[in-house]
C-alpha cells in the first residue's frame, strides 16, 4: 500500500513539473517576442529618428500585436504559477526602460509626439 502511494504520489509531482516547465517555456516565448518586437522598433527608430522612421516602427507594430496580443490572451487564460507572473511583470518594467532608450533617439518634436503614441498603445495592450 505504501509503495502505491509513493509512485502515485512520485507520478503527480512529476506531472506538476512538467506542466510548471511547459508554463516557464511558454512565458519566456512571449516575453522573448514582446523584447524582440521592441527592438525592431528601436532598430528602425535609430536607423530613422524622424516621423517617417516612427511610422514605419508603428507599421512593424500593427503587423506583430494581433499575434502577441492573442499569445498574450491566450497565456493569462491559463493557471499562472506567481513566479511567471512575476517574470511577465519584470520584463514589463525591462520593456519601459527599452522604450525610453528608443526615445532618447528622437529630437524631432513631431516624432516625439507620435513615438509617445506608439509607446503608449504598446503599453496598453501589453502592460495591463
């Protein structure tokens, strides 16, 4: 009887980790997209700090949210150990200070203006 309950038990533990690691692996791949997209962004950006370089950074944007943004949905659907969260919040704050990088590029007013639009959608759609 104690054997039994020792590989159910070994069995449910080693089902637990499993499915924690799919979750890490998962969380890392959206994390790793949302830093990539951010620097394409800046790569544009920093090729072009005009408003036709922010614009053509806004169209890289367009193209790659729907599919973060359904990663993204489709991630925080799922049972989130507070560990992942917390590596999802940490790249957040990494994703802020990427973004103000890309601003310091930026000495056109007009730019300026429309990168702060930019930043502030990326925020919204991913940042909440």
């Amino acid at each position: 009887m104690k054997r039994l309950l020792f590989v159910l038990l070994s069995a449910f533990c080693l089902t637990c980790v499993a499915c924690h690691g799919a979750i890490k692996k998962e969380v890392n791949a959206y994390i790793g997209k949302k830093d990539e997209l951010i620097l394409q962004i800046g790569k544009i950006i920093e090729a072009n700090p005009t408003n036709d370089g922010v614009e053509e950074a806004r169209k890289q944007f367009e193209v790659k949210k729907p599919d973060l943004k359904k990663e993204r949905v489709e991630l925080f659907q799922k049972d989130i150990p507070f560990e992942m969260t917390q590596m999802v919040m940490n790249s957040n704050v990494s994703d802020i200070h990427m973004l103000d990088a890309i601003r310091s590029k930026i000495q056109n007013p007009e730019a300026m203006e429309n990168f702060t639009k930019l930043e502030n959608e990326f925020s919204k759609e991913f940042h909440q």
